[in-house]
C-alpha cells in the first residue's frame, strides 16, 4: 500500500461525536498488535471511497477567513474544489503509487505538485499539500508503541520514521488507528524533539444515506514545546452530501490491496471523505 492522506484516512473514522481524549499509551499492548503489513492492508481496504460529492467550508480561527468547497471522491480519486479560489487538488491513491496533484480551474490541466511545493500550505490554512498526500503510512521504519482508547474505541498506536530516500518535515508521524474500524482516529506530526507540531482529528460525524461522513474535522498547527497547545486551527465544516461526484469510474479497486489476510467478514462499506483546512502561506 502507498501513502495515504492523513485527512483521507481520518475521514474515514466513524461514530465519533466528541473532541478526542486520550488514555495513556500503554506498551504492554505491543504484543497485541498486528504485523504493519497487516494493518496496511486493512487501511487501503478502506480507501475504496464512496460516490459522493460533499459541500461545506474551510475556516481558520487565526486569520478568520473561510473557504466554501466541494470535495467529490468515488474510488481512490478525491477532488478538493474551493469554489472562490482558483484551486483545486486532486489526490489519486494507487497501491503502487500516490499522486498530488492541481489545477486552477475545472477547465485547466492537471499538474503534479513539486516535492519542493509539498510544505507549502494551502491558501491561509493549516494543511499542506505533503497533508494530502502524507507518506508515513509506507514508511519502513514503523514502530509499535502499544495500545490506548480514544473515547470509547480501542486503537493501536504506530509511530513511523522517514528514511534517507523519504522526504517530509516530520521527523516521526504517531498515529492511533481503530482495532475495530481500521481507520485513523488521530495522527500528530513530531519534530526532532518528539515535540507534535501537527494534528488532526475529527470532531463530530453524520450520517449521509447509509454512510457515516465527518461533519466537522480539526487540523491544527501545534506550539512544539507547549503540551496540547495550538498555535492555529483549522476547522473543515461539512454541512450537506448526496450520492453521485461526478467522477469518472476508478479503475483500481479495494482488491488491489496487498494479501494481508484479510477477514472475511470485513465490512468494506467505506466512508466518503471531506476536505482541506490549514496553516498560512498561499498556495
């Protein structure tokens, strides 16, 4: 399985109504947990995304402007559009591959967004483009660190290092994914000091037909050496979704996932995704 989007795969966590609070991580559920393989497998299950085309707004509480959007997904292709912005972002999940990609218009052709622009945060919000399209997930340096519970759902905690050959701005992505629903409940980015300057979590969910969708997301700018602490957040409102993107067939599909032995009875009933939001800097 390729990197995945932190706010790909947090959107597909479910039943969630509340801030996250976390339990002490504890290490002695490093025994518990899966081979890595095993729970990337289950992950790109996942990300086969639903139809659907999703409204709402980008707002930020540091500079107070807002963005409407329209996120559209089906497959492994998501499309982020600000509708007064001469910007959209395509994400195309691939096992082989990842791309990041934008256009300033619907009319305009595709371009791959440079290693160089990946930083670079998008608009004056707290997401960057390395946000979208995050590699952490396929890192080689995984570590287990044991298990917790954000609110009521039990999790497994990994933290990944990037090697020589991977390029990012973290020096270690921590991240819980659910044991139940093999979704991220929440991933912080850290810096040399292990020190989170970047997190994301969902605040509160709806439910679209038979889909749960997140109605409101966080991303945050973190104070490094201040526990808890934001410098900037951005809040991704969902306020209405209905079947039918738009988009063109996807032409990989869930059974491109790596054999991680997956259970028979997995329920493969993805989750539609919702949009950017963050730090400060144009596009």
């Amino acid at each position: 399985m390729k990197p995945r989007s932190f706010l790909i795969l947090l959107a597909l966590c479910p039943l969630l109504s509340t801030s996250f609070v976390m339990a002490d991580i504890d290490p002695a559920g490093k025994s518990k947990e899966p081979p890595i393989a095993y729970v990337q497998g289950m992950i790109w299950k996942r990300l086969n995304l639903a139809d659907f085309e999703l409204t709402g707004v980008v707002r930020n509480d540091r500079t107070k402007k807002s963005y409407p959007i329209v996120l559209r997904t089906r497959g492994h292709t998501l499309v982020y559009e600000f509708q007064n912005q001469p910007l959209q972002i395509r994400v195309l999940l691939d096992p082989a591959k990842f791309t990041v990609e934008k256009r300033s218009s619907a009319t305009g052709s595709w371009s791959p967004v440079s290693g160089a622009e990946m930083s670079k945060s998008i608009l004056d919000t707290d997401i960057t483009y390395e946000d979208l399209g995050i590699e952490f997930v396929n890192w080689d340096d995984v570590t287990p660190l044991g298990t917790d519970a954000i609110k009521t759902l039990p999790a497994y905690v990994f933290e990944a290092k990037p090697g020589p050959n991977d390029h990012s701005r973290f020096a270690a992505v921590r991240y819980w994914v659910s044991s139940q629903y093999w979704a991220f409940l929440r991933v912080d980015g850290l810096n040399a000091k292990e020190q989170t300057v970047k997190r994301v979590e969902v605040q509160d969910v709806m439910q679209i037909g038979k889909f749960n969708v997140f109605k409101e997301m966080k991303v945050a700018t973190m104070v490094p050496d201040r526990n808890d602490i934001a410098s900037s957040t951005t809040f991704i409102d969902i306020h209405d979704g209905h079947e039918g993107s738009g988009l063109p067939a996807d032409a990989s599909t869930a059974s491109d996932a790596p054999s991680a032995a997956l259970p028979p009875d997995t329920n493969t009933d993805t989750i539609p995704v919702a949009a950017p939001a963050s730090p400060s800097q144009g596009q």
